[in-house]
C-alpha cells in the first residue's frame, strides 16, 4: 500500500515531532512512580518529542507541597507541558 501523500511525513525537511503523554495520578518528585514518569517527561528529546505530563489529581487541595512545586520547576525548565484533571 502507497503512503497517503496529503499526510505530513517524518522524512521531510520539516518533521512533525511525536507527541507523548505521560499520565501520573499525583504531582511530586518523592514517589517512584512519580519521580520516574517526571525523569521520562523531561528527559526526552524535545526535538524529536513533544511532551506532556497529565496529573489526574491537579491541583491540589490547599497549596502545592515541597516535593511537587520541585517538579513544577523541573518541567518548566524543560519546556514540558502540565495538564492537570
């Protein structure tokens, strides 16, 4: 089967980067899991990726705890977007 050729290819001059949700259910750097789905946020490559890291408990009751405000700045500083539920 041919390619579609309407349809924006990787291997032109201009590839579309992918897209990657990465989906957590509290925000923090203190947990495992959290601390390992924040490492895989930011760590990928921001040109090949377009990342975003969705919290299914955001915000918060009250103000943000230590631990999370940390991995706010940990994804500001690397261009990942936060998508709160």
């Amino acid at each position: 089967m041919l390619p579609d050729m309407d349809r924006p290819s990787s291997f032109g001059p201009h590839p579309r980067r992918v897209r990657v949700l990465t989906l957590i259910d509290f925000m923090g750097t203190d947990g495992g899991a959290e601390g390992l789905a924040l490492s895989v946020a930011t760590r990928l490559d921001p040109a090949r990726f377009e990342s975003t890291l969705c919290v299914s408990r955001w915000p918060p009751p009250g103000p943000p705890s230590v631990a999370a405000g940390a991995a706010l700045e940990q994804l500001s500083a690397s261009g990942v977007r936060l998508f709160g539920l």
